[in-house]
C-alpha cells in the first residue's frame, strides 16, 4: 500500500517503524507482532528513519508504548468492561498487546489517517474508528459504554497543539467524562540543551548526530506545507544570531546554518519549536501543577520520567546514557489524570 500524507500525518509511521524495529531487536521490551505485520504491507522508504535512527526515536516510541500498556492493563484490571479512547490513534496497534476479551475500544483520528487504517487495519470486535479531529467537541459523543469507566491515552499528540488547545481539550474531557482518567507524555519546558546531551558522546558520534539531525530538516523542508516553512523562516528571523539567511529557500538556510559557531547553534535550537523531527513540541510542560491550575476539576494521579523502571541490561551504551539523561533532565515524562 503506498503512504500518501502531508508531513504531520506522516508521523504515524515513527512509530509504528520503531516498534516494529525494536520488536526485532528487544521483542523482551515489547513485542508487537501487529506492527511487524503491518510494516511488510506498506510501499514506503523508511531508509530516511533509519538515517535518523542514531537518535534511537525508536526506542524512544517503544518505551513510550510500554509504559502506555502497563497503565492500561492497570485500569482494566479494576474496570474489566472499560471504553479506552486512543487519542491520535495513527497505526497503533496497543489495542492487540492489552485486549481481555471485553474491553471496548476506540480509535480517534482525523480522516484521512482512519481511512488508511481501515484498509491496513479493519476495525475488530469492540474496536470503533472515530474520523475527527480530537479538538472536535463531537467525538465525546461517540464514546459509548462508560458504565465501567473511561481512560484516554494520547501518545506523542500534544506537542502538536498550542497551549491554549491543549487547556480547552481537557476542559473538554473533563465536561464529557468527569471521573475519566487519561495517560499521556509531554515534554518538559526544562529540557532546551540538545547540545549538552550531544556533548556526551566522541566527537565522531556528535558530528554523526548533528549531520542527522540535519539531514531530518531537510527531508522536513521537502515536503512541508508553505506555512510551515514560512513559520521557521519567522522564528530563523527572531533569533539572536550575528547573520540571517540571504533568501528563504533550503540552500540559502543550510548556508547560514554552516556559518554560525557552536554556541549559536544551541541557542538556534531552543527557539525551534515547529519541526516534526524534533519532537513535535509546540506545547511543551513546565510544572506538573499546571493542569489543576487550568482547570480545578483535574487531578494529578501519577507521573514520572519516560524511562522509569524500564530495563537497560540488553541496550546499548548509547542508549542507557540516552534513557539517564532524559530521566534526570526531566526531558520527557508520563502523565496520569483524572478530569
């Protein structure tokens, strides 16, 4: 099946890439034989993911996954006929690793993304498919048996938003599903030094990062929408940076890129927020009491660091120092709450 998307929909296949990848390499992590499958069913180059694999993001979407599927089993232990909402639900496929048999399951999404999953992933038993997007107010509507309770996971969806989205979505669930909990990951407003993180690594590994990285922006720019390049030409214009780009194409960008010095690159990507391969962090955390703060009926049930209690025996070197950054930086973390 050929994968035809504009740039943010495309995401989907991150992670749906690396849990496959990860299955072949740590199925001990997750094994999602799902994903697997529908990998060898898609006419896609995912050779430019593995051109950005030094990042390892494939990890990153694995142990995302993980830690998602041990909140939902969590949840339908005590509630066995619970209605799980899967909010930007892309190509998961979480649905197959936590199903018990009775569990009613709904996936959300704009259009266009149900539409391919339809035909890579038909709807099962107990598995509804919503077409909407999740700023829609509508959606709650098609959310049926709640008798038995109501838990939302919104993996890697957030940080497409604004905050102000953000604060009207949970107002939203909080007045459709009072007493519904949801579990999802945000990033923290603390962790703005890439270049810190880099650093840890020999020279020849950083300059290999760093040339990644770049070569990510660059597939970005290909295919972004006008409004999206306009956006970095804007920010690139704001920045505290000696020079600025003589034009507004990709040579003209990678031109004045190559001329700034160290420091000013670092300081050049904390002011980076619109670019899918970075993170997606538009919105961004900065203190977990920000949410009962936004709205009085939230309640913070637990968060932690993305990598807690995940096992770091059979990874790379890479990868621990990764995973240890990330978790004492605070640069990513799991988020449960009632509304």
């Amino acid at each position: 099946m050929k994968i035809d998307l504009n740039n943010v929909e495309e995401t989907l296949l991150i992670p749906l890439w690396g849990r496959a990848q990860l299955s072949r390499e740590h199925n001990s992590l997750l094994n999602d034989a799902k994903a697997l499958e529908i990998i060898e069913q898609i006419d896609y180059d995912f050779s430019k993911l593995d051109r950005r694999s030094v990042f390892r993001r494939d990890l990153w979407f694995v142990i995302r996954a993980k830690q998602f599927d041990d909140k939902i089993k969590a949840y339908v232990a005590d509630h066995p006929r619970a209605s799980i909402v899967n909010i930007g639900a892309g190509l998961d496929t979480t649905f197959y690793r936590v199903d018990n048999g009775s569990i009613h399951w709904y996936d959300l999404d704009l259009p266009n993304v149900i539409d391919i999953r339809k035909q890579l992933l038909p709807e099962p038993d107990r598995v509804t498919y919503i077409a909407k997007s999740l700023l829609d107010p509508s959606w709650c509507g098609d959310v049926k048996h709640t008798e038995d309770g109501v838990l939302m996971v919104a993996g890697g969806v957030f940080g497409w938003l604004e905050e102000s989205q953000v604060k009207q979505f949970f107002s939203m669930l909080a007045d459709n599903f009072p007493g519904g909990e949801i579990v999802f990951n945000a990033r923290s407003k603390l962790d703005n030094n890439f270049e810190a993180w880099v650093n840890q690594f020999p020279p020849e590994q950083r300059d290999a990062m760093k040339a990644a990285l770049m070569e990510a922006l660059k597939d970005w720019w290909e295919k972004a929408p006008q409004d999206q390049k306009d956006k970095l030409n804007d920010t690139t214009a704001t920045l505290k940076a000696p020079t600025k780009p003589k034009g507004k194409k990709w040579a003209d960008f990678e031109a004045w890129w190559n001329e700034l010095s160290t420091k000013e690159k670092e300081e050049a990507w904390r002011n980076f927020r619109v670019f899918p391969f970075a993170g997606s962090d538009r919105w961004a955390l900065a203190d977990v009491n920000e949410f009962t703060k936004w709205d009085k009926r939230i309640t913070v049930i637990d968060h932690f660091p993305m990598f807690k209690n995940i096992p770091r025996d059979s990874l790379s070197t890479e990868m621990r120092q990764f995973m240890d950054y990330s978790d004492k930086s605070g640069r990513s973390n799991i988020f449960h709450l009632r509304v």
